[in-house]
C-alpha cells in the first residue's frame, strides 16, 4: 500500500515549522530548557477531576517511568501513543505492506504524516481507555469526559513536544522525557523512600539496626550499579581500520559498538509489554462464552484503594510477561517489606493461570520471572534487527554511505558489496549480542527493585551517552565549520 492518500490528510494535521538557519548550540540548549519547563508543568500539573491520593498502586510507578509520564496528570499516557504508533507503522513497513523508501524524502515526509496521525488517535483512545478503566481514578462518574479530554490534549502536546525538539532541540522529545522522568524518580524516591526508611531502621534500634538501614539503601545501590555497568558497556566496541581513497595516508576507525543498536530495543520491547497490561483491561468485563478466553490472556481481580475498588492485573498470559513485581520498599512506602519478604515472594507466591480447557492452575512466581525476563530478551533481538533495517544502519547501508564518502577498508577492494560483506560480519551478532545484554540487564535491574526502576536507568544512561556524543560533535561542527561539509 502506497501513502500518496497522505498529501491530503497532512494539509488538515498542524506542524511545527523547521527552523529557516542551523541553529547554534545555544539556541538548541534554550529550546531544550523551554521543551523540559512545559513538560515539568504539566507532569506536576493533575487533570481536574482526579483523585490524586488514590494514585498509589506500585505497578503504576514503572508504566509512568517507562512512558514518561504521572498517572493522574496531564501527561497520564506520556509518550505511549509516539511510541505505539513508531512501534505498528515500523512492523507494517517491515513487512512490506506498506511501501516506503526512506531515502526518499517525500516518500518519508508521508510517513511521518501518518505516524503522527496515528499517535493523535491513539492519544485520544488512551486517554478514554485510562480513564474508563480505572488507571485514573476520578472524584465521580460525571467528571470521566472532562478527565478524558484534558488527558488527551495534554498527550497531543507532547506529541508536539516531541516534533519541536526534534526540530529544535538536542535530542529527541522521547529521550528527553524518559531521562528527565527517571532522573526525577531517583532524586525524589531517594529523600522521600529510602532516607526516612534508613532513618526509621536506625530509630528502632537494636542490633540490627545498622544493617537494616544500609539495606534500605538496596534499590540505590542497585540503581547505581546498573548505572556503572552501562557505561563500562557503552565503551565497549569493534574498531575497523578505514583508508580514503583520494588521499594515501588519510586514514581512521569505524567505531562498532556493542551496543550498536544502543537502549531502543529495550524502550519498544518494554513499552509493548506495558501496553498490554493497558489494552487488555477491558477484557476482565467480557462475560458469556469468551470470558474464559479473557481470563488465559488477562486475569483481572477487584483490589481495595483508599479511593474505592479498583482493577488489578493478578494472571494469565499477560501478567506472565509484565515485569509486574512488588517493590522491595518497606511496607510504610508502599513496598513489600523489605529484600527479604520480596525475595521470599518471589520464590513461594503463586499466580493464576486460567486455562480454558481445564479451569484455574496456579504458577509459581519464579516461573513469571523466567517467562518475563526470556520474552524480554527476544523482543528486545526482534526490535533490534528492524530498527537497523529501519534506520539504515545495517551493513549494506552502512557500506553504501562509507562508499559514498569515499572510504574504504585497507586491503580490499573499492567495492560496497565486498564492505558489506565485511560488515556482516560483525554489525548482525552486535545487534544480537547487544540486543540480548541489554534485555538481561534491564530485567535484573526490575528484579532488584533499583530506584528509578532498572529499565529506566539503563535507558538514561543510553540517552544521556548519546546526547553527550551528540553535544561533542556540536560542538566540533561549531568550532570547525568546514568539517561538517567534508562528513556530508
């Protein structure tokens, strides 16, 4: 299917215009700094008619980290509707229903047309889906259309947000938030979780009153041994020596990384998971002969909230691959008590499986860990080999545009298919291996409850390591203005 019919509907969907100059670094940082004040205001700033106390089920902390967002705010659904809507028209692309050449400029001005129309209606659908089902608690019944809609238009803002860095700013809307989100977790579940629980260990006193309150500190500790890690990884790569023709003895490295495909593997594979536990709400509502059906995919159960009843994911298939676990807080922070009641947890806790076949089974949680940490994994290895088919970082692009510039590696032939070839040999395994690591971490870092959550972490030190290569290479364009037409 062609996008031709996008030269009409685009006319109709506002945009934000591209700036007539370059920008400087400085007017890049102001707008960055104008992006993330808006953003703050409306991440603080709660939709009237929300009952902000009633916020405060744990499983609701990692979608808000995730998807840059604050359940209750102006930004309840973040930047889920972007993210959905990149992940669906990237899958169709792949699968060749819809034809698209990406270096084709029309062919892809259309098809971030439509990408953009389908984060707007998916924006709209979200935000009536959060409300009506309960994500979002409401004071009365009567306040669900106005809630409904100031989530929406503050999800369509972000939307813009996310076009106005892209246009203006540093780096992506969607990098942006997700940083700033995170960042925000840490410093304030640091003063308001883990301060006063080690506070409180040592008022207690007692023999064990040290230990306890460094242990208090355990989510910390995690996060920032998830942060070390990541950098020490980020650092990692395959160097290839390159020659350019037209001058003998000009010579340099293509950088490989191991993280060739950096942290986006993780931010699609995990966004999808969340997105599940939101779409499938409305199945604990089905009743007749396909609410067994209902139950294997999504199991649903009532659970009481200062603010009433509301619905909780507590099994099947889905709650299987969610990273749905307590947080190991103490029980006064809205935890489970502690490393060793969550650790217990997760080896005696059982959930529910219904089988339409054969009625209710129970599954022991360590089998939610394996199935959750290995479906992970593979979608972070499925997302990371269509991204760089999708952004022209596979070998045979890679060696287009090296051959484009006139480079080439020592020792072989002028020829893009023979530095495809040796491309092939590394960029495919990179993409799994980096793929594979960044998955596992992810994961062990939500299974030790690190602050900020574990996935949160390891994409900030993606997005912060990205923006900083992309700051110095600003700045090398800047100081050297005739370098950036030599690399074009």
């Amino acid at each position: 299917m062609a996008l031709e019919f996008m030269d009409h509907i685009s006319k109709f969907i506002p945009s934000i215009k591209s700036p007539m100059r370059p920008l400087s670094l400085r007017e890049k940082m102001k707008w960055t700094a104008i992006v993330l004040s808006i953003y703050f205001i409306l991440y603080n700033t709660y939709a009237i008619g929300v009952s902000p106390s009633a916020v405060t089920q744990p499983y609701l902390q990692l979608i808000s980290i995730i998807f840059a967002a604050r359940i209750g705010s102006l930004i309840t659904v973040g930047i889920g509707p972007i993210v959905l809507a990149s992940i669906v028209l990237q899958l169709v692309a792949g699968s060749g229903l819809l034809k698209v050449d990406f270096n084709d400029t029309v062919q892809k001005a259309r098809f971030q047309g439509l990408q953009k129309l389908a984060a707007i209606v998916l924006a709209v659908g979200e935000a009536v889906i959060f409300v009506s089902t309960g994500y979002v608690p409401i004071s009365t019944p009567a306040d669900f259309g106005i809630v409904a809609l100031q989530i929406a238009i503050g999800a369509i803002i972000i939307i813009y947000l996310d076009e106005t860095m892209s246009k203006y700013g540093i780096t992506s809307g969607i990098n942006l938030f997700i940083a700033s989100g995170v960042s925000f977790a840490i410093v304030a579940g640091t003063f308001s979780i883990l301060i006063p629980e080690a506070a409180q260990a040592i008022t207690n006193g007692g023999a064990a009153a040290l230990s306890a309150a460094v242990l208090a500190f355990g989510p910390l500790i995690f996060a920032i041994a998830v942060f070390l890690i990541s950098i020490y990884v980020y650092e990692m790569k395959v160097e290839l020596p390159l020659a350019f023709e037209q001058f003998r003895g000009v010579g340099g490295r293509l950088p490989l990384p191991f993280l060739y495909v950096s942290v986006l593997p993780v931010i699609l594979a995990s966004s999808l998971e969340l997105s599940f536990t939101v779409w499938f709400r409305f199945l604990a509502g089905v009743k007749g002969s396909l609410a067994n059906l209902a139950k294997f995919i999504a199991y649903y159960q009532p659970v009481g909230t200062s603010a009433g009843t509301t619905l909780q994911l507590n099994g099947g298939l889905t709650y299987l691959i969610s990273p749905s676990f307590p947080l190991p807080y103490s029980a006064n922070y809205g935890g489970i008590g502690g490393y060793g009641t969550y650790f217990t947890y997760l080896a005696t806790h059982t959930t529910d499986l219904f089988l339409p076949w054969g009625g209710m089974v129970l599954v022991p949680e360590w089998v939610h860990v394996i199935v959750y940490t290995v479906v992970l994994v593979l979608l972070c290895i499925v997302f990371g080999k269509f991204w760089i088919e999708l952004t022209g970082q596979s070998p045979k692009n890679l060696a287009e545009q090296l051959g484009g510039q006139g480079w080439q590696i020592p020792g072989f032939r002028r020829d893009p298919r023979i530095v495809e070839n040796v491309l092939k040999k590394y960029i495919p395994t990179l993409t799994v291996l980096g793929s594979v690591f960044v998955g596992l971490l992810a994961a062990l870092a939500t299974l030790t409850g690190a602050i900020g959550s574990g996935m949160g972490i390891l994409l900030t030190v993606g997005i912060i390591y990205m923006l900083y290569q992309q700051l110095q290479q600003e700045r090398l364009m800047e100081t050297y203005p005739l370098l950036e037409k030599v690399i074009k």
